[in-house]
C-alpha cells in the first residue's frame, strides 16, 4: 500500500485551533469518516468504531512545547 500524508502547519490563534479540533470531533462523533482537502482534491478517511487515543505533551527548556494527539487503528 502507498503511503499518502497530509503535513500540514499553519500558525492561528488559540481559538482558531480549538475551532479545527471541535469540528474535527464532530465529524469523528457524527461520521464513521473524516474528509480533508489539499490542492482541490477532497480525501475521505474511513475511521473505525474503535481507535487507539495516544496524547503526548513535552516540554522543552528553550520554550518550545508541543501538545500531540494522535489516532491509530
């Protein structure tokens, strides 16, 4: 199977991302697919009743931190 990844960073404010992350909820809570798009192609993710929820926080002596949460099936 091909790999294909979407890396996509953008800076917004606090609000912003907390916007991005409830809609993406939503859409895992209401849907059994998510759908992102990138240069006019629209990508349908299928996501399974059951997924594995990893959090990860760290915390860097220079300032620079880094909350990532990441889902696996």
């Amino acid at each position: 199977m091909d790999l294909f990844e979407i890396d996509d960073t953008r800076r917004m404010s606090r609000e912003e991302a907390a916007a991005r992350l409830r809609a993406l909820a939503d859409a895992l809570a209401k849907n059994n697919s998510v759908e992102f798009e990138r240069a006019g192609r629209r990508i349908t993710v299928r996501i399974p009743d059951q997924v594995d929820l990893k959090v990860e926080v760290e915390l860097g002596e220079d300032g620079d931190n880094e909350l990532e949460i990441e889902l696996t099936w």
